[in-house]
C-alpha cells in the first residue's frame, strides 16, 4: 500500500464543543480571577512591569479594578491602561495564545484562555469595551459585543467577532459587562454567601498586590489584604531564602520563607470546624499570585515520601513560595490557577527544601510535647513580623526545650516473714519500731551495696 492520499478527515472542534469544554473545569470563582488578572497584568505593564518579589517597591496604589455582582449581571471595569485595537484585532479574542505572541513580562496570563472562558462561564450577551492611549495619539475606544447564542449558530465558519466603534470611558482601561447570566451564575452572583467566600479570596489570592497599594473592589466595597505574618523572637526565627533556578532554560527566582505563624494548638484532637487551622501550611505564589493558598495536601508535599499527612500537631506553621519569572509560560501555574504543576523542574526542585523545612516544625511539635509549659512559655513570646521584614537566614531556628529524663519503671517488692525475725532485724537496723516497709528497702540498699556496690 503507498499513502495516497484519498480525501481528509475534518477534525476542527465545533464552537459548542469548545465552549462547553473550556468552561468545565474551572470554578465560576476562578475564572473571576481570570478576569482581575488581566486587570492586573494590565497594571503591571503601565507601570514598567517588574518582578513581584518580596523586596518588590512596586506602586500600584494608581489603579483600580472595580466588579459588581448581581443577579442580573457582571460587571468588571479597571483603569490600568486598556487594550489597544491591535491587539484586539490579532491576540486578545484569540482561543490560546498564539505562537510567537510573548506573554506580559512577569505576568500572570500565559494560556490565553482566561477571558473568554470567564466570560462564556458567565454569561451569553457579553461586551468587551477598551478605552487606550497609543504613542503619543489621542484617546481611542472600542468594543466587542458577543452574542455568544448567535455566535454559536451562526453557519459561517468564522470565528471572529466583531469590533466596533465606542464610547469613551472615564479613565484608560478595560471594561466588561456580562448579562444573560448562565443559570449558575445567576444564583451564585446574587448569593451573599458566594459573594462573601469571593471576597475573601481575592484577599488572600492578591494580597501581595493589595499591599502594594492595588485597589480591589468588590459591590462598591474595598478588599484589604491578608497580612502574612509570622511569629517571632529571639528563639523562634523564620527561615528565607532565595535562589534561582531554572526551568526549561528560563530562570526563576525562587523566595522561600517559612516558620510559626502562631502557637501550636494545647490539643491534637481534629478541630472539628477545622477553623484554626485555616491560615496554616504551604502558600505557592506565580509571579505574585497566590496559587495554592494554606495547603496541607500532597500538593505542596504532605503525606508524601519521607513527609507525614498533615496532622493538627503541626498547626501553627506557615510557609510561603514565591517564583518570579521574566517568562510566565515557565512558571509552575495551572491553566486554572488554582494549583500546581507538580511536573515542574523548579516546583520538584523546591520541594525538597520546603520538605527540610516543615520537618524542622514536626519535630518542634513532637519535642513540644514532652516540654509543653516550657514550650508555650518561648511561644508567648514571640511577636508578629510581616513577611517582608523577615531577615534571610538559611534554616529556621526553633528554641531547645528543656530535656526530660525517661522515668524509670518501677519494681514493687512483696513478702512474707516471720514477725519475730523482721523485729529482730528492725533491731538491728537501730530501730525495733522501724515500719516493714522500711526494713524491707534497708536491707535491699544493705545488699546491693554490698553486691552490686556504688553507683
Ligand atoms: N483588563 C485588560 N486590560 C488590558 N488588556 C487585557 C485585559 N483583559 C484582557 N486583555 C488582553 O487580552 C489578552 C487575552 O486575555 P486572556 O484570554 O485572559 O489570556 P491571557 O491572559 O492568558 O493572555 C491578554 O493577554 C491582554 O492582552
Ligand atoms: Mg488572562
């Protein structure tokens, strides 16, 4: 048989294929965060796009990403400086990034997915509107309405939308209203209670840039940032470190830092509401956005070789891994954002030092509890630092707890004598009324001595 070739086969996905798959996997709360990423990456590139390190000077105070929820609609507006109509035109709509297009330097948006999946998860009448200033030109605008219902039946083979002239608005940025909300988004958005666990992500998730002066705002009220802080003093020192690796040719600068957040718990019994324990374990952040937040799972290592599962002996620990990277496709990032590559070179490689390290605190917590006065006694004293103050220092120091001497088991003696021989003996022992008991440990003594002699 040679190859000819006869006719070929159509294998290009179909639009409802492609919208249903990109938006399964990925919560309606992550892709959300798309959203403000690309705010935020947006920020970034304004203000001359540096690496967010924990020494980072970076001032973000300038912008502003605003979003409101309704039962109705979403609505995210920022003024980070916008989309300009070229890349509207040849990138920003495009479903991945296209090769040869090099994504935001030390950004966080690599796959080129996260706005139109959070988009499609959201709703069916979507508009994109960019309000930009290019060069030294005037102001421009434009927008990008999306009927996602006629997109999908539209019989041309196109998957193009259409750009069409807008309005200014007030400041320089990215606008995007979503109605028409998907069912679960409807109830989600007007629930008080998605609205507040939202809140408390984007508080957590964005705290590096929250600190730096970014302002959230969630229904009109501003997000603050989830301060970081470890506990320490002169006995209890956070370890940090910073190396740079590398990942498929392209370095990472790695920023480890790790100790007590706060005392371990009296008790090892399961915190039932397991609220206590919220705050503690591994932290992984890509290019300032936390990833994996207080994880205690096989992802950041626990419960994985040579590293027990997470116990609630160990609460109180904290450890934060921050990788910089000038290339956001070298990051050890999921497409959701929401975990880690466990693949990669640089995470595999980070690892074994956040494994040393956790190792450190399992052992405090297992001496602690031979010790435990003496140990919360040290603890007590021990005062917040920010994460951005903690000095570098190769290994955490812990305090050395006094030692306990292994009780000895003891053996108990019983026996029966004549009454007249022990009286004898008690006699001439000194004493005559001298109790049994007695009589019976001095003659142990006078043996032993005599035998076994000193010790
Ligand atoms: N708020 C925004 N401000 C400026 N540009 C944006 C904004 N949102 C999206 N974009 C542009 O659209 C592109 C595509 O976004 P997205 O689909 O999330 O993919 P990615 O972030 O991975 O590139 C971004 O790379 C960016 O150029
Ligand atoms: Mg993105």
């Amino acid at each position: 048989m040679n190859n000819q070739k006869l006719d070929s086969a159509n294998a290009s996905p179909t639009k409802e294929f492609f919208v249903n798959m990109i938006t399964k996997d990925i919560s309606l709360e992550d892709s959300i965060l798309d959203l403000i990423d690309n705010s935020i990456d947006a920020a970034k590139h304004s203000s001359g796009s540096q690496p967010m390190t924990l020494g980072s000077q970076i001032d973000l105070s300038q912008y502003t990403i605003s979003i409101k929820l309704s039962s109705n609609s979403f609505i995210i507006v920022d003024n980070c400086g916008g989309m300009t109509l070229d890349n509207a035109i040849k990138h920003a709509f495009s479903f991945g990034r296209k090769p040869g297009i090099e994504p935001e330097q030390y950004g966080i948006g690599v796959y080129g997915i996260g706005m139109k999946r959070a988009a499609f998860k959201l709703g069916r009448d979507i508009t994109v509107r960019s309000t930009y200033v290019e060069g030294n030109r005037i102001r421009q605008s434009f927008k990008v309405p999306i009927d996602v219902e006629e997109w999908l039946k539209s019989k041309i083979q196109s998957w193009d939308f259409d750009i069409v002239e807008a309005e200014d608005m007030e400041e320089n940025g990215v606008e995007i209203q979503v109605r028409n909300l998907t069912s679960a988004a409807k109830n989600a958005l007007a629930n008080p209670a998605f609205v507040q666990n939202l809140r408390r992500m984007l508080a957590r998730d964005y705290s590096l840039y929250l600190n730096k002066g970014l302002n959230l705002i969630v229904n009109g009220e501003r997000i603050s940032g989830l301060h970081l802080e470890f506990a320490g003093s002169e006995e209890f020192v956070p370890m940090r470190i910073s190396y740079n690796g590398l990942q498929n040719g392209d370095e990472i600068f790695v920023e480890m830092i790790g100790g007590m957040a706060a005392p371990p718990p009296d008790s090892t019994e399961p915190d039932e509401k397991q609220n206590s324990d919220k705050r503690f374990g591994w932290y992984i952040a890509c290019n300032g956005r936390i990833v994996l937040a207080a994880d205690k799972t096989e992802v950041s290592g626990w419960g994985t070789t040579n590293w027990p599962q997470w116990h609630r002996q160990y609460a109180g620990f904290m450890g934060i891994v921050l990788f910089s990277a000038y290339n956001t496709a070298a990051l050890p990032l999921t497409t959701t954002k929401r975990s880690v590559d466990l693949t990669s070179d640089v995470y595999k490689t980070a690892q074994v030092k956040m494994r040393d390290l956790t190792k450190e605190w399992i052992n405090y917590t297992n001496e602690r509890k031979q010790a435990l006065d003496a140990a919360k006694e040290k603890e007590a004293r021990a005062k917040a630092i920010p994460i951005q103050q903690v000095e570098n220092r190769e290994s955490i120091a812990l305090p050395k707890l006094p030692a306990v001497k292994p009780v000895e088991r003891p053996a108990n003696v019983q026996y029966s004598v004549p009454v007249k021989r022990m009286k004898r003996l008690a006699g001439e022992l000194g004493n005559i009324n001298l109790p049994y008991r007695e009589v019976g440990l001095r003659s142990f003594e006078y043996t032993y001595e005599d035998l076994v002699g000193e010790e």
